[in-house]
C-alpha cells in the first residue's frame, strides 16, 4: 500500500460531512501542485469527483464564487443530490453547459481558496499543498506560458488579498509536501488530537488507527 493508498483508505473512513458525502479540500498557492494531487487521489479513490474551482470563478470574480458554490454544489450535496454546475470557459468568457456532480462516498473539492472560511463547515478534511507561494507561481507561470503574464500579475495580488483576509493553511487538517517520488503527508495546523482522531501521520503517511 502507497502513501496515496493509505491516504485514500484514511479519507474513506471520516464521517460524511455535506449529507452523505465526505468533501475534501485541496488547498494551496496556484501552482503548487493541487490539481495533480486532486487527480491522482480521485484515481486511487476509483474516480471520486473533483469539483475545480477555476470552473465557478470568472474573470471578474476570481474569489466571488462561493454563493454559486452553496447553491449549485454545496446545498445539492447536503440534500443527498447529485449537484450541477455550469463550468465557466476562461476562453469565451461565459459559463457553459450544465455539469453533473454525483453525490459520492467522497468528493473532492481543489482550488485556491478551498478551505475558505465558508465552505470549511462541509469539510471533512482540508489538504494544503506545502509550497510556498513564489515557488508556486513561478511553476504556474512556467505552465501557462507568456501568453497568460498578464493574467498572473493580477492573479497574485488578487490571492495575496484573498488569503491575507480568508487564510487556508491555519485550518488545514493535513500539510502535503510533493517530494520526487509520492507525497509527505504532515498533521496541518488546525488537526486535534483525540482518541477518535482517525486519521494519524506516522512517518510522513497519513494512514488510520
């Protein structure tokens, strides 16, 4: 069993958290490493949903998003529905289609802002990608190339703001350092320990008692 192994098999084993699913966020600076994280982890929970955030946030709202998360994901989930969602497109600059969100054992939730105050209360676990953030957005610069410079200056005061007022990692359950083979997974700043505290970090591995 691999470190992503045990991490799923931890997820698995919290109590739901928004109706019969167990969210999960995956915080962190753009760039760090939480939509390869999200990825791989739905892959090992057998294609758990992941909802991205960069589809709920525009051009003009790039942290104004969490109304239409309550009302077309969070409240859904909590009912015990499938959620639906319309993806913004970044190219066209409009929301299309509607997008379906099953109501699964565990869904994933990845974005900046993930663990933002509002939706912390869904959450039954909050992962935050341990890069720093001028690590982080010179990997996303390098990513997206020349041609997005432009959107990243404005980008990274724009999440300078947002997490000066609306911190992440302070609430984070568990801290997920990327190393050159599989993850290090670190108790986060808001874990608190307790004989029914589940999910434990032995050796960097977040595995259950």
């Amino acid at each position: 069993m691999n470190d992503l192994d045990r991490a799923a098999h931890a997820l698995l084993r919290l109590p739901p958290s928004c109706g019969p699913v167990r969210l999960v966020a995956v915080d962190g600076h753009a760039g760090s490493g939480k939509s390869t994280l999200a990825a791989r982890l739905s892959a090992t929970l057998g294609d758990a949903p992941v909802l991205h955030l960069d589809d709920l946030a525009t051009h003009e709202e790039l942290f104004e998003w969490t109304g239409r998360l309550r009302e077309q994901v969070l409240d859904p989930l909590a009912r015990g529905e499938h959620a639906s969602y319309r993806p913004y497109d970044w190219h066209r600059r409009r929301f299309g289609g509607a997008r379906e969100l099953p109501a699964a054992p565990v869904v994933l939730v990845e974005g900046v802002g993930a663990g933002r105050a509002a939706v912390r209360p869904f959450l039954a676990w909050l992962l935050w990608m341990e890069r720093g953030p001028e690590e982080s957005w010179v990997r996303g610069r390098h990513r997206d190339g020349p041609e997005q410079a432009s959107f990243w200056d404005g980008w990274t005061v724009a999440e300078t703001r947002h997490f000066a007022g609306d911190p992440s990692r302070p609430f984070a359950d568990t801290l997920v350092q990327e190393c050159d083979e599989g993850y290090e997974w670190l108790p986060g700043p808001g874990v608190t320990a307790g004989a029914d505290h589940i999910i434990t970090h032995r050796d960097g591995v977040m595995s259950v008692n």
